[in-house]
C-alpha cells in the first residue's frame, strides 16, 4: 500500500492557543464536559493527554473525572487516527445479510483488526452498530461515501477508488 | 414573508397564507432526501432537477409565492418517504405519481412528461410482483397497507421550510393548548387518550406528565430522547430528520402540561443531518415566536436545547441519558426515584421519545378519542417500524396496533427475498426476541409482543429467512449487549458475559447438552437482578430463541451442524467436481489461495487454508453453480468442518 506521509494531522500540537479557541465557546460547567471533549476531538482528531488536563482545569474537575467520562463513549479516541475511515456497519440487517465476512475481508486487505488503524495512518477501520441504511444492507461507510448491498470481493474495489482522488 | 406570531389568531392567518401560497405551485417534485435515499444518490437528482427546472426559466423563488406569483413548478428535497429499498424516491405532486429508482438521467424524462406531455414515464414507475406498474403512491401495496399519522408529514414537505409546516396546521396544536386549555387539562387529554411511550417500554405518557406536574418544585425539564440505539432501526432519525417540527410542538405542549420552561434533545452522535435539520427548524421556530419567549404572546416560554450524544448505547435508558447530559459517564441508576420525580439535577424531569412526542400535537388537535380509535383498546394508535432483513419492501412503516405479523411481513414487506421461507421476525432489538411462523397470526402491540417474550421496543422490525441461523442471532445480540453494558452491576456485566461465551462455544461447535438449561437459569437470574432496562432485557433474545427454535441449539451441540449453513466454524465449502467447469474465477479471487486446479481439472479447495470467506461462492458463475455449503457429518461420518 502506498504511504501517505502528510496523512499526519497537521493539528497534532496542543498548544495555550488553540484550547483557549475552543474554551472560548463555552461557559466553563461542570455540563459541558461531552460537547468540550467533543470539540476538542473535531479539533485534533482525538483526545490528546496534555488537552484532556486543561479541560479538567476548565471546568474545575478532577482529571480522573475528565478520563472517565471520555473512555465512557466510543465517539472519543485517545491515540492519532488514520486520514480515511472505514465504517463497517454490523447492524442486525447488515449482520443476517452477511456483514461479518465484509468485516473480515476488510481485516485482510488492510492488515489491521477492527478498531485500528493502519500503520501508515491512512485508514481507521471500525465496526459500527447501525448506520441506520437498513434497506441498503450489508452497508460500507468510507468517509462519507455509502457503498450499499456489499459483497466480500468488492472490498477491494472499495479501496481502490481510493478516497484521496476525491478530495 | 415573515412575521412575528403574536397571538393564535396571527397563527391562523400566518397558516392560511402559507397554505394559499404553496397551492400556487401546480407541479411540485418532491425527491427523498433521507438518509437512506442520500445513500442511493439523492442528492444529485435533486440538483438536476433544480437545474433544469431553473433552465426552463419556471424556478420561482419561495418568496415570490408569497408575492402571489404562481409557480408552475417547484423541486423541494423532503424528509423520508420509508421505501428506502427503492430509492432514489420522487414523488410528484398534487397527482402522487410515485418514481423509484431515479437517477439524474432521467429528470429530463420527468420533467418532459410532467411539464410538457402530460404523460407518466412509465419505466420508474413502482412494479408489482406480477409486473403491473402502480401509478400512485396510494397504489403501491407497501403504503397502502400503512396507516401514517405521526409519518403523515414525512416526504410531503421540505423539513427545512418552517412555513411548510405551517401549511399543514403546525404550531395550532400547541396555540389550542396555550389557549384553551389548563396544563391540567392538557394532561387529563392526554391521559385519557391511552397513549403510550413509543420508546419501547409502553408507559403511559399522561400519568408519566402528571407525576412531574404534581412533584414538587418550580424548576422542571422536558427531555426528547433521540438516542436511538438499537442495531436495525431508524424510526426516529427519520422523524426528526423529515419533520422536525412535530416532535418541537409536542415537546412545547409536554413542557407547558408539566411546567418546564427548558427542554433537551438527546440526539444520538451518529445522526449529523437529524441534528441539522433540528437546529435550523429550532432556529425558525424561534424567529417566528413559536418557541422561545412568550410563545405566541401566551406568555408560555419554552427554550429548548439540543445535545449530541457521544456513542454509548446504554444513555438511551432515561436515567443513564440523564447522567450523562449532567456531564458525565452515562451510568443508569435505581429507579424509583422515577425521573419524573427526581430527574436532570435531582430537578422533576419527563422524559419521552421523538414519536411519543410527534404524536402529541395530533392528539390535542383531534382530541383523545380520534386517537384512541385507531390501535387497540390497551395500546391504542399507531406503531412505527423499520422493516429490515431478508425481506422485499425494507422500509419505514407505520401500522395501526393490532395489525397481525403476517399483514407486515407479506402485506407491506410482500414477502421474503428471493421467494424465501420466512423463519423469524426479531422485534424490539436487543431487548427483544425472535418469534417463529406459528406467530405470523399474532396481533402486534405492546402487550402481545411481550407476552410472546419478545418486545415492542422502539420498532426495529427484522425479518429472517432459513439462511438465518437463530443461535448465531441470540449470539449476534448478547455481543452488543455485552459491548454496551456500563459494567457497573454484577449481573449485566458478568452474567451477560458468560452467556456471550456459551454461545460462542456452541455455535463453534463446542457446546455441550446441559447448556441450554444453564442460559435459561442465568437469562432468568440477570433479568431478575440487573439494575436498568439494558440488563433487564438482554437475555431476551437468547431465551426467546430457546422457546422457539431449540432443535437449532441442539443441531449445533449434537450435531455440530448449523441448518442455516452460517456459524463459521461448522460449515465447509466444497466445490462440485461434476458442475465445475475449470473456468479458474474461484482460484483467481481466493484471498487465501486455497483453491488448487488447472486448467481443464476441476478445482478443490484446501480446506485447512480456506478462510471461509465465501468468496468463491460469490464469484461461481450462477450457470455452474459448483460452490456450495455444507454442514454436520458427512457419509462417513466424518464432519464437514475441519477442527484447524
């Protein structure tokens, strides 16, 4: 697979700056701790350790407290993400039409287990309880492109309109 | 135009000129912007016919309407018209000509017939099994089967325009109620409508207001749960995402009963257009004074807020959902105190779901007894259902209670894929069960359903067909539970666990008899010991499959067979030598390499390195057909599946 050095995020450095940005947008509650974390996230592409203790000093919370609630939910990372992500959707329609054996192909193709992310940070590969396209089971989500009615030997074809020739 | 409501009256008038402007637009294509059609291609076929309508010099601007220009012709993207097997969907207006499968080439065709011929393009339109196009939507078993009055809106309007909703009598509800009625009252109607929860649970809606009426203190809150969760459904985001506005009033009227000035929307973090479409119909309806300070000049305030959820299946259960728009981890607690009592910071707080609430405008217009006509005497109105699985129409419905199974699956759904045999439907998630043939019979509502061990839960409807294999199914939903459970009572986070296990065991041929009495002691224990609904319900799919499909369990423990030919571990695939052609398809896109052969040699495949992908069965040219599955012992007694 090819290497996509500037897949890196640009926004990797926590710095005074950008976190006072994002404070700014809030009151500083104790009730804002998800949508500040959420913020945080759609800043850096995950929760960095060094952002994660000024949001506990933000709101005037343990950081303990701040880390619990972020490894509560599964929206939250706390490791650098791939540029593109691939959702698998194991919802009970995709599931009975085979959505497992998708899952795996994609495992194969990628050389990296469900919840990872390769190691040239190009791809996150994820197992998603319903995407909610029902009637289009078994579903790929990449990005923001839908692939409906999916079948294990067009996984490859997936990967190979390569996402990147579209942005 | 835009005006100030400052008064009921000012709604009637504002509704009348809404309604009287939309009449002048003679044509109106409304092509399906949900979710599931967006999936399909939507979008561009909205863009066309925005083109090429604004190309023939007839695009009108809304406003203009309201100028009393007349539009001969308007393209709107609405919310989900529920056929989403067929999209992309366009319907055209006031005729409801119904086209499936639209794509951008074929808007010229569309708009030529509509505009110019007065004629149907017949090729897009909707096909009966037996091959006889239906003109209407009316026309079209999947919707006339339906009876739709909270999805009555959906598809017909443009979610994004406040003064469409107005057309179609928004907001009167709500001014009837500030007006006319005492919250007391409003409750009394609502009570006595029967109507309740669409959440799953069934409580009744009324008594759930008057306990949070009569608790006491003067801060209270409304909260819309819009964390739907469950795998297989998509009742609510299409709601929220096709009319918005609905489910605002009914929470408008629901914090006026109880006294609530702030409301909350918990929306699920996986639905970004639902939540869009919130925002800007919570923008309008502010603008126009329909929500905010001083409603309607009532001098009711109502400000509601929207919270996105952060994935955490388990926050659809009120009291974690409460936990966690405090700000923190979204554990459930003990109940009593119920939330309507002690709820979002220990403050009286009701809680519904967005077709509870969407339904509530309705009621307080029409009055409790038109709702209470539809449905049954003990679960009256409508049920909504994403119809899901192996089966023909999947889409979104709305029912009638009451409405048999079979009326769903082969009225509305018209049947199995592929001419299947049915085998199960799996209601309510993974709070529900799986219920066989011998209740295709059974009258749908939220008592039956339980009765059944199954649950109506908030309306995921999958149907299964012979190549479901039910232990993999229970296996499938204790997976998820188990992935989902806060880990924090004994119960839920272990019990579970272990019945996950189990399942693995057996359905990787591993199991052993006394098991099936083991799941149903433990399924029976955790019920009775977890803490919230999400413990108390998650044995339900493994022990509604023990009452019905048994002999399954015991294929895959004596036998190590899987009948459906799905548990991977015991099933092979072989290759015919007699079918197969050497035509080396197979070979070529085997990711293991594990199919040997020539040229001319009929192929093998090398069972210790088969993945089992099943890819080779995919890619058999249908005329050969030599790939096949197989499963328990063969002949000589050995087994199909290679312990590797």
């Amino acid at each position: 697979m090819e290497i996509f050095p500037e897949a890196v995020t640009e926004e990797k450095e926590v710095t005074e700056d950008k976190m006072a940005a994002i404070f700014s947008r809030f009151k500083g509650r104790r009730e804002e701790l998800i949508p500040i974390l959420q913020a945080v996230q759609e800043k850096f592409s995950y929760l960095p350790e060094e952002a994660m203790q000024q949001v506990a000093r933000f709101i005037s919370v343990s950081e303990s407290r701040v880390y619990g609630a972020a490894t509560f939910y599964s929206q939250f990372y706390f490791t650098q993400r791939g540029k593109h992500n691939i959702k698998v959707c194991c919802g009970t329609a995709c599931h009975v039409k085979g959505a497992k054996s998708i899952l795996e192909a994609f495992e194969r193709e990628l050389g990296v287990a469900s919840g990872g992310t390769t190691e040239d940070f190009k791809y996150n590969l994820e197992r998603v309880a319903c995407i909610g396209s029902c009637a289009l089971a078994p579903v790929v989500m990449v990005d923001d492109t839908v692939y409906g009615h999916m079948e294990a030997r067009r996984v490859t074809e997936c990967l190979k309109t390569d996402p990147d020739s579209k942005l | 135009m835009f005006a100030e409501i400052d008064s009921p009256a000012k709604l009637a008038k504002i509704s009348e000129i809404c309604r009287a402007a939309f009449a002048r637009q003679k044509t109106r294509f409304l092509i399906c912007a949900g979710t599931g059609c967006v999936a399909m291609g939507s979008l561009p076929v909205l863009a066309e016919f925005k083109r090429q309508i604004a190309e023939r010099g007839l695009a009108v601007d809304v406003e203009m309407l309201f100028e009393g220009r007349e539009a001969v012709t308007a393209a709107a993207g609405s919310g989900c018209h529920g056929f989403c097997e067929k999209g992309p969907l366009v319907r055209v207006e006031p005729q409801g000509i119904f086209y499936n499968k639209v794509k951008a080439e074929d808007v010229a065709e569309i708009l030529a017939a509509s505009l110019d011929q007065n004629s149907i393009v017949e090729r897009l339109l909707y096909k009966n099994p037996d091959g006889s196009p239906c003109l209407t939507v009316h026309e079209v078993p999947f919707y006339s089967g339906q009876t739709r009055n909270v999805l009555e809106r959906c598809g017909l309007i443009d979610p994004e325009d406040i003064r469409e909703y107005f057309a179609h009598d928004g907001y009167q509800a709500l001014a009837k109620a500030l007006r006319e009625y005492t919250p007391e009252q409003v409750i009394e109607i609502v009570s006595r409508s029967n109507l309740r929860g669409r959440g799953g649970a069934g409580f009744t809606t009324g008594k759930k207001w008057a306990t949070c009426r009569r608790a006491p203190g003067d801060t209270k809150y409304v909260v819309c749960n819009c964390d739907e969760g469950d795998p297989g459904a998509f009742m609510d985001r299409s709601v929220l995402e096709a009319d918005p506005h609905a489910v605002l009033e009914g929470m408008a009227i629901a914090a006026y009963a109880v006294g609530a000035e702030r409301g909350f929307l918990y929306v699920r973090a996986e639905y970004p257009l639902a939540v869009a479409r919130l925002q800007k119909a919570m923008e309008q309806a502010i603008k126009w004074k329909v929500l905010g300070e001083n409603i309607m000049g009532c001098g009711f305030n109502f400000y509601p807020e929207i919270f996105q959820g952060a994935g955490a299946f388990v926050c659809g259960e009120e009291t974690s959902l409460l936990a966690s728009l405090e700000g923190g981890r979204g554990m459930p607690r003990m109940k009593p105190p119920f939330p309507a009592e002690e709820g979002l910071w220990k403050r009286p707080t009701v809680l519904n779901n967005v077709k509870t609430l969407a339904k509530v405008p309705k009621i307080i217009d029409q009055g409790a007894d038109w709702f209470a006509a539809t449905g049954t005497v003990k679960s009256p109105g409508t049920a909504v259902f994403a119809l899901t699985g192996k089966i023909k129409n999947s889409g979104l419905i709305e029912v009638p209670m009451g409405i048999t199974l079979r009326e769903i699956v082969y009225g509305i759904g018209g049947g199995i894929i592929n001419d299947g045999k049915f085998k199960a439907v799996q209601t309510g998630g993974p709070s529900g069960g799986c219920l066989p043939e011998e209740l295709l019979e059974l009258e749908v509502d939220f008592d039956s359903l339980r009765s059944a061990g199954s649950m109506m839960g908030s309306g995921g409807m999958v149907v299964l067909d012979e190549k479901s294999c039910m232990v993999d199914i229970a296996r499938y939903f204790l997976e998820f539970t188990v992935h989902e459970s806060c880990g924090q009572c004994t119960p839920c986070r272990d019990g579970i666990w272990q019945m996950l296990h189990i399942l693995n065991d057996i359905t990787a041929g591993k199991g052993r008899p006394e098991d099936l009495a083991l799941l149903e002691e433990m399924g029976k224990s955790i019920i009775a010991g977890a803490i919230c609904g999400l413990g108390k319900t998650a044995p339900n799919p493994v022990l509604s499959t023990l009452r019905y499909f048994r002999p399954e369990y015991e294929a895959h423990i004596q036998d190590k067979a899987c009948p459906a030919l799905n548990c991977q571990e015991l099933i092979a695939y072989q290759i015919d030598p007699n079918k197969c052609k050497a035509c080396g398809r197979c070979r070529k896109e085997c990711p293991v390499e594990a199919i040997k052969g020539e040229k001319k040699t009929p192929h093998v495949i090398e069972q210790s390195k088969c993945c089992k992908c099943g890819i080779c069965l995919e890619t058999c040219p249908a005329k050969f057909s030599a790939v096949s599955k197989i499963t328990g012992k063969h002949g000589d007694g050995s087994l199909a599946s290679i312990d590797r």
